[in-house]
C-alpha cells in the first residue's frame, strides 16, 4: 500500500495523499505490538513519502524552465546606446486600406 501511495504522491505531486499516508504510517508505527519488518518499514515511508513530494515538485520546476524557450541570435547590428539598428524608411510600405469586397467576396 506505501507503494502506490508513494507511486501516487511523485506522479501527481499530491500534498494531501503525502500528509494522508504519513497520517497513516505514524498510525501503524505508533501503535505496540507490531513486528519488526512493519515497524521498519512504517518508519521508513514516514520519512521517504514527503522526501519523494519535495524531489517531485523540485524536479517538475527544473524541467519546466527548459520548456519552450528557444535560443536567439545575438544582435549584430547595434547602435551606440543598445538599440537594435532601425529599417530603412524606403524598404517599409506604408499602410494601405483593404478592399473588403475583395477579401470578404
């Protein structure tokens, strides 16, 4: 059950299944009698369920600030002050007005 909890808890990054299953799992070790193999294994998902939410969400941020940007050629043409050389005002056509007629049929 620790398993799926913690399947559940890097996968869709789920506080409230982390918090549940840590609830559970000091439940189960908190509780005497229990044999050696459930008590180890309590302790241990009690720390490695929120261990496993931090490095879920740590890596999900890593991962997007490489989604989407695209690298840009640096500007060859710049002027004294930074400013990217402007067009020439003969190689711009001025605005015009469109026939609708035309584009609408």
């Amino acid at each position: 059950m620790n398993l799926i909890g913690l399947i559940v808890i890097v996968v869709r990054k789920d506080i409230v299944w982390c918090i549940a299953a840590v609830w559970i799992d000091i439940a189960i070790w908190s509780a005497k009698p229990k044999p050696s193999p459930v008590f180890i294994i309590a302790i241990a998902f009690t720390a490695i369920h929120p261990i496993a939410l931090i490095f879920a969400a740590t890596w999900k941020k890593l991962k997007k600030k490489d989604e989407g940007q695209i690298r840009l050629p640096p500007d060859d043409s710049t002027e004294s002050g930074g400013r990217p050389h402007r067009q020439q005002e003969s190689t711009t056509r001025p605005p015009r007005e469109v026939d609708t007629e035309a584009l609408w049929g």
